[in-house]
C-alpha cells in the first residue's frame, strides 16, 4: 500500500474517533503528496464538516468535484455544508446531483428533502424524505444481519 492509501486509512481512523484534527493533519499531508486525489479532498471536507467548518468544506468538496464532476459523495457533502450555510438552493442542486449518481445515498436524499422543505415545496420534500427513511431502515438491516454474523 502506497503512503496515500495509508494515510486516508489512518485519518479516517482519527474521524472515527472524533479526533478531528488529528485527521486533518493526515488529510493535508495526503493532498500534498497526491493533490489530484479526490478521495483525499472529500475525506478532508467530511471532517471540516464535523468540525464544523462548513465553508472550508464547500471548498474541499468543489476541489474533489474539478478532479471528479461524477464523484456523489463530493456533491453529498458539498448539499450538506451548503445546507449548514443555509444556502438552501446550491444545496438542494447539490443534493439533487449526488442522489441521481447514487439512488441510494441517504444524506443525499434527506438534504433534498430539508432544501425542498425550507424552499417550500413540502410535497416533493416528503418524497425525498420517505426515499431517505427507506435506505436508511435498508442500511440497518444489513448493518444488523453483519454484526450478527460476526
């Protein structure tokens, strides 16, 4: 395994952990060594978003999706810190975005519901919001059957 890959490994560790910036730290050294690694920029936005730092996030997000415009977790993390920024129309685009490249990205969906609400169009945010419970009861079961497994 190159440095990369063990990097991103490492500080998603530190995520996992709630050690922000400690994974930070392992996020920028990663960009560093490999700029044009998406994965690295939208693994440092998951974290800033965490941490709160909604904006930073965007840019992280923006910088993931120049090196990949069809990376659906760059547009889902990019809805939800849009969303943070209460910047409910980019976000909602956003959201909309990673939804149609991954059908079964729940925050995807649920950011689009909340947009839709907050913009008001509460019909289609009840669909986006039932579409979001759905994947979500469906990612508990699986979560469930595999902790049983094991």
């Amino acid at each position: 395994m190159s440095e990369v890959p063990r990097l991103l490994k490492r500080a998603e560790q530190y995520v996992r952990q709630t050690k922000y910036r400690e994974a930070l730290v392992l996020y920028d050294e990663a960009i560093r060594l490999e700029p044009k690694n998406a994965e690295g920029w939208c693994q440092r936005a998951a974290a800033k978003i965490e941490m709160e730092r909604f904006s930073e996030a965007v840019a992280d997000c923006d910088q993931a999706l120049l090196l990949n415009p069809n990376y659906a977790d760059a547009w889902s993390k990019k809805g939800l810190a849009l969303y943070q920024l209460e910047q409910y129309v980019p976000a909602l685009a956003a959201a909309t975005r990673a939804a149609a490249l991954n059908a079964n990205d729940a925050t995807a969906w649920y950011v689009k519901g909340i947009c839709l609400e907050e913009t008001g169009k509460s019909e289609e945010a009840e669909i986006a919001y039932a579409k979001s419970l759905e994947l979500e009861i469906i990612l508990d079961i699986k979560e469930e059957k595999n902790r049983v497994r094991k």
